[in-house]
C-alpha cells in the first residue's frame, strides 16, 4: 500500500537517517559516514525522490513596485537591481534567480516507517534512528573538521526543510537550502549544514565514531508499517517497537 504524504507520525525530537543496510553497518561498524553537498542531488543521479535540479535556487520577479516598497523600508537591495530600477523608471520588471551558497548537508528525516524508507530508493532497507540529536551533529561536525576533507568546515544550522514554492517577495530573508515544494513534504526532512569552501566536491567521507553512542540501528523489516489514518497511540507504539528491536542480541549479523 502506498503511503500518502501526511500520514506519517513524527518521531518526537528524534531523527532518522535512512540507507542501504551495507552503508548503516559501515556507520555502527566504525563511523563512516558520508555528506554530501547542495547541488550533487541531481535527478539523474539520485532519482525524483532525493534528487531534487532545483536544490538551493528560489525565484523572483522584481518590478518597479517592489523595489520603491524596498527604498522605503530603508533597506537595501544589490546594487545591479538598483541600477535597473533607479529613480523615474515605471513598468519594470526582471525574473531574478537566487542560487544558495553550495552547502554541505546531512539530510534527515522527522518519520519512521518502512514506506518511506523505499520510497526514498528501493533499494534502502535500515536507517540510523539518531535518539539524541544535539550530541550527534556536535560529534559529527566534529569529526568533519578533523578530517582535513575540506580547508575550512563551519558548521551553520540545524532546520526543518519548508515545503512551499520556490518562488519568493523581494523583501523575503529566506536560505534556499531549506525550501523543497510541496511534493516531497511526506518527507518530512531536516537538514544540517556546514560550510566547506567556495568549491566544494560533490561528497565528503569519513568516520565519525563518536556519534555512534547516539543512534541505533533499525533494519527495514523491523520498521512500522501502520496504515495511514492509524490511531496515533497505536501508531506510537509500533514506532517504539521499531526502535526497541535493536536490543536484541546480535541486531545486525543476524
């Protein structure tokens, strides 16, 4: 059964992290562990539900209007839109294309269930449940300074993505890192990002192994798979199933 956007519960204060069960094994194995930057979630590349050719690009149409509203809040705009737009000019318009800065980012998601795990890929089947989120990115950005990948790494934010157009006011103080349109909201993602050069590669891989003592392991069979419209309280439950699974003796060489 196919899962609509929406139905899903969110996990209170926890994040998941989903995968192919080789790579979450690596992660619990040793900390690898891989971040990937803003614009390597091609389509072509990731498919249509993590790649995404508009990552970190909003647009807007700027008319003369817009601009005098802007002047007369007293801020400022860039300098080439006020040059197109100076003093006595009427019935301008241009089409703007915002593109973000190209962060590194780590992408998680505020559900858990086994749908959406394949729906991200079909080929996912575990994810790393992340119970105490603050001390994991702390450890994560951590070791991403350490490894050297990148000549400055800053770690900058920790949000929940906005699902909305990707079409803004002028006056808006929006990061496009974190706009997605509505269609990927049954996501729910969160994202962390960090700063990592002016030309970053497409990926960053390395070992945290610290962060390891804030996560389990759950494997895709063990994921809940309540129907949509389920009974919170029964739906709750299945999730604290999923995540107690891992106590088991020997979770992940069975």
């Amino acid at each position: 059964m196919e899962q609509r956007p929406g139905s899903f519960m969110r996990v209170p204060f926890h994040y998941v992290h989903y995968g192919e069960r080789e790579h979450i094994e690596n992660f619990f194995r040793d900390g690898s562990i891989q971040i990937d930057t803003l614009r390597a979630y091609d389509v072509s590349t990731h498919g249509v539900e993590i790649g995404d050719d508009e990552e970190g690009v909003s647009y807007c149409t700027v008319t003369d209007e817009a601009v005098q509203k802007i002047w007369d809040q007293g801020k400022e705009i860039s300098p080439h839109l006020e040059s197109f737009f100076g003093p006595g000019c009427d019935g301008n318009f241009i089409r703007v294309t915002n593109l973000e800065y190209n962060y590194a980012i780590f992408c998680v998601s505020r559900f858990l269930h086994r749908n959406l795990c394949t729906n991200f890929k079909n080929t996912y089947d575990a994810c790393i449940y992340i119970e105490r989120p603050f001390p994991f990115f702390s450890e994560l950005s951590k070791a991403f300074e350490r490894s050297n990948l990148a000549e400055k790494v800053i770690f900058q934010h920790v949000r929940d993505i906005e699902y909305r157009s990707r079409e803004i006011d002028l006056s808006e103080d929006v990061m496009e890192c974190f706009i997605k349109e509505e269609r990927y909201s049954h996501q729910g993602e969160t994202r962390a990002i960090w700063s990592a050069g002016d030309n970053p590669p497409k990926f960053f891989r390395f070992k945290a192994p610290d962060a390891i003592r804030y996560c389990r392991p759950v494997l895709l069979e063990d994921m809940p798979d309540y129907a949509p419209g389920t009974d919170p309280k029964l739906a709750g439950a299945a999730v604290i199933k999923s995540i107690n699974a891992c106590t088991r003796e020997n979770y992940l060489t069975r």
